[in-house]
C-alpha cells in the first residue's frame, strides 16, 4: 500500500520547509517515489492512485512521461524501418524544424496547443510546416503504445492556419505544371533520342521519377484480357521498383554520404502494368533492341541519373535554352538555343499524363490504376478497368501524339534516330 514521507528542505531561504514524498510499488515490485506534495494526505492519495492504476494495467510510469522528447524521437526512429527515402525525409525535418523546438521538452509536456502555434510559425512551406506536425504525432503515438504516455495529444488533430499564415500560403501557377503534347515533343527532340525518349514515356505513361530510372529491358509486356468473343491486347511497361535517391543516417542520426539504391514502389497502387499507346511501345521496344544498358534511361556510361544532374545537364537546356557563347579557354563557342519551356520539370511531366488522361476522359477506375494512385471511396470497390476502356485510353493517347506531329509537321521525333 502507498505512504508518504515527510521531507525537510535544505535548500538556502527553504530550509526547514516541509513537502511530502509519496511511495509506491511498482509493477516489478520495487519502490517508486515522487515528491513535492504539499501535504501527507495528497502524497497518499497520489500514491494510491497509481497503485490502482497497476492493478487495471493502465499505470505509465512518470519517468517515462518525463523523457524529452528528442531521447525518444531517436529511440522511435531506430525502431522503425520504412524506405531510405523516408527515413531521410524524416530525419530531415527532425533536424531542420521539430529538435530545434522540442529536443529538449518532456513528452507530457507537449500540446496541441502549442504544437499548433509553433507550426504557424515556421519559416517554411506550409505542406512541410503540416508534415513536421505529423511525424511529431507518429512519434507520440509510439510513445503511446511504448507506455510512455497515455494518450497522444496530437492524434486526430487538424491544423487551423491564421489569417497571417493563409495569405502567405502562394497560389500555384497550375501552367507550368503540364506541357501541350507539341512542346513535349519539341523538348525530347532535343533531349536526344534516350533522354528524350525518358521525357516522352513520363508524358504518355506516367513513371514517377525514380519508377522510371529503375525501368529494364524486361519491363515491356503484353496485357491480355478475354474481349468480345476474342481478346484484347496492348503493350505494357510493368514498374515494380524505383531507384530512391537519400541520405542514410545510422542508428544515432548521424548522416553518412548519398546514395542511390533499388527500393521496392511506395504503396500497392503504385505496383502496376501501363498501357502503352502504340508509338510509344514501338519506340520503347526499338529503344530496348539498340540500348547497351541494363536500365532503360541511365546516363551514358549506363549510371543512374541523379535528379539535380539530369535537370542542370538534360532538362534545363532543353526546355529552358541557353544563350550563345564566345569561344573561352576550355569552352567551344556555342550558338544560342531558343527557350522552348523554361521551368519544365520530370515532375510537370508526370502531371502532364494524367491531365492528358483526364483531356480524353478517362474513366476513374482506369485513371487511378494507370496513374498509380489509391483511389478513394467505396467506388475504388465496386469498379473496376475494362478492355474497352483501356482502348479507347489508348487510341486517346495516340490521338494527341499524332495531332501534335501533325501541327510540327514532323514524320518521327528524333530526325536521325
């Protein structure tokens, strides 16, 4: 049964001041104690609380609630195992945002409230701002089934934004986020016939950035499904992996130098067969005949690309242009390059599918399958691709890409390919 102890203060201006210590057993049947109770009764009344609390198995030790909370961010992150990619993102914002703040407050010390009012007040985009405030919570909600804490007082929570924080929050210029099928091709013109073919293949069949540098010979396929007394059939690029680009930490945090490596696709959806419309499969497939390579797009010595590499090298010059250049010591002279699409990214590139997916109506249950994204709703149960939806997917996908040659007066991409 819990007791108290009467404990005199020896501390300079208190000496003499008497507060109490309550004593209780703990569920390995040792001793704790918490002091600083003012009164015999309400050390004895703590005490007893606990001593309930153990007995229904609901008891959190107080020492544990008194860990600072970067001690166990660090304890949670080596117990997790997600995706390089992952893992790197969280680290990242451990180091750059939530430590700076929380490293050292107690785990029972945080709120929702001040949570909140510290996310509003980040010198940050407000998509990371939130992504700070969610790995806090995954973080407590560890705490919580480590018996650290009792509830998470982030759980369920939603972020409201002050009118401050809503008007610095930029609109997004939804142009440069999708290329009209003529500068597509303009730009893989350019790009040259491998990198090109990267770039036209991200437009028309939507890779992600890694999904596409981690594509093989062995990705092209053949969907087959029974159709109308006979079968459907149409090319396919399977993705099943993608190359993640990160920064490793080891079990403490400490960072260990970039790298690039094959991980498994993100979530279930993203695992999945494309369509291909008929000129992109015969472009892939005489691209897979020529190719000396493992993967598919890589640089010339058959290396992965790196995403900053191929936009300075690739993409800028080709989207963006260049100016002319007099002959300099180590540099031939270059003529100027007209711009295309400045700011024209891998990323707007993969936006471009699936606007062009949504141009020619697309039904949803083949949009979602073939974009890799989770569909919501009871509708992602009920409905399901059919052989003609895939047809007509594709003769819309082919149908922009021949208009387009047709409005450049071009009869192939690549003029010498």
């Amino acid at each position: 049964m819990a007791y108290a102890e009467k404990r005199a203060s020896t501390a300079k201006g208190k000496k003499g001041k008497a507060t109490w210590r309550a004593r209780y057993k703990k569920p390995d049947g040792t001793w704790g104690s918490e002091p600083g109770f003012p009164t015999k009764r309400t050390a004895e009344d703590w005490g007893d609380a606990q001593e309930v609390a153990i007995r229904e198995g609901r008891w959190i030790d107080p020492d544990l609630m008194r860990k600072p909370f970067g001690t166990w961010a660090r304890e949670w992150m080596k117990s997790r195992s997600p995706r390089g990619r992952t893992t790197s993102t969280r680290w990242a914002r451990l180091d750059a945002h939530i430590l700076p703040r929380w490293e050292h407050t107690p785990l029972i010390g945080i709120t929702w409230f001040d949570a909140e009012a510290w996310a509003n007040s980040l010198d940050c985009d407000d998509s990371t701002a939130t992504q700070c405030l969610t790995i806090m919570s995954m973080i407590l909600t560890g705490a919580v089934d480590a018996k650290h804490l009792l509830v998470n007082p982030l759980a369920g929570r939603r972020r409201s934004r002050p009118a401050s924080v809503k008007a610095q929050i930029q609109k997004k210029d939804t142009t440069k986020l999708w290329a009209p099928p003529e500068v597509v091709l303009q730009v893989a013109r350019r790009a040259g016939p491998v990198n090109g073919l990267h770039m036209l293949t991200t437009a028309f069949a939507g890779p992600r950035w890694g999904e596409g540098l981690a594509l093989r010979a062995d990705a092209l396929g053949e969907r087959r499904e029974p159709h109308e007394g006979g079968e459907f059939r149409c090319a396919t690029l399977s993705i099943v992996e993608e190359v993640a680009e990160y920064q490793p930490r080891d079990e403490d945090g400490n960072k260990l130098p970039m790298v690039l490596c094959l991980e498994p696709v993100k979530t279930a959806e993203s695992k999945r067969d494309v369509d291909l419309p008929p000129f992109l499969a015969e472009l892939l497939a005489a691209h897979v005949a020529a190719h000396p390579h493992e993967y598919l797009f890589c640089t010339a010595a058959g290396k992965w690309w790196r995403r900053s590499n191929f936009g300075r090298q690739v993409m800028r010059p080709a989207a963006a242009g260049r100016e002319a250049r007099a002959t300099v010591r180590g540099h031939a002279a270059r003529e100027a390059v007209p711009p295309i699409m400045p700011g024209l990214t891998m990323r707007a590139l993969r936006h471009t599918h699936d606007t062009y997916q949504d141009q020619i109506g697309v039904k949803p249950a083949l949009a979602f399958e073939q974009a890799g994204h989770k569909r919501p709703g009871i509708k992602a149960v009920y409905q399901h691709p059919t052989p003609d939806m895939r047809r007509d997917r594709l003769e819309g996908l082919q149908g922009i890409y021949e208009r387009a040659m047709r409005a450049l007066g071009w009869s192939r991409v690549w003029e010498h390919s």
